[in-house]
C-alpha cells in the first residue's frame, strides 16, 4: 500500500520497509554513504526501488528493477514515497499486466 509508511525512526534503526501495490513491488531501505570525499565518514541515506511482480527483488532481473537513493531524514523519506507514486501513475499498465506466479518462472 502507497498510504501507509512507518515513521523516519523505523529506517533509522535499520529496518528496511517493503510492499506492493497492484503488481508493483517495492522496498525501502536504509544504507550508509559516503558522506566526505575520503570515504570514512558515512551518512544516513534511504534506497527505494521498484519492480514488477510477482517474484521478489532476489529473483527479477537487474534490468527491471528501477533504484533512487533519497536523504536518510524524514524529508527523503517523504521524498522516497512520492517518488514511489510517481512509478506506478506513470507506468499503470505495466504494473497491470502482471503474470501469476504459477505462470512463470523466476529471472534469476
């Protein structure tokens, strides 16, 4: 469900967060990035990426899986969500034509 996200502090402690909606899936997690040109300090940051179903992100192929890196906050997060709307209003019929998942094999 796109309506319903936990709170930044869930990301914060390490949890990733993951859904569908209609044949979309989706995960949120948090990472670690380089936050200085050296590479030893690290910032908080959230991972989004989508890909259509039915399998999960371990068994779709690279290429259909789409990857955004938002803000490690509360306004990334925000960010993130939005960004997950925008993937499924803008691409509705290829989240619609979605195989069964006894109809098909898995990509990887």
């Amino acid at each position: 469900m796109l309506d319903a996200f936990p709170i930044y502090h869930w990301f914060h402690n390490g949890n990733p967060y993951s859904g569908a909606e209609g044949g979309m899936r989706y995960v949120i997690t948090p990472i670690k990035v380089p936050s200085d040109e050296s590479g030893k300090k690290k910032r908080e940051a959230l991972c989004a990426e989508v890909w259509p179903g039915p399998w999960s992100i371990e068994h779709t192929a690279e290429e259909k899986i789409e990857t955004q890196l938002f803000d490690g906050d509360q306004a990334g997060l925000d960010k993130a969500v939005a960004w997950l709307h925008e993937r499924y209003t803008a691409e509705a019929d290829r989240w619609a034509d979605i195989p069964s998942i006894l109809d098909c094999e898995p990509d990887r």
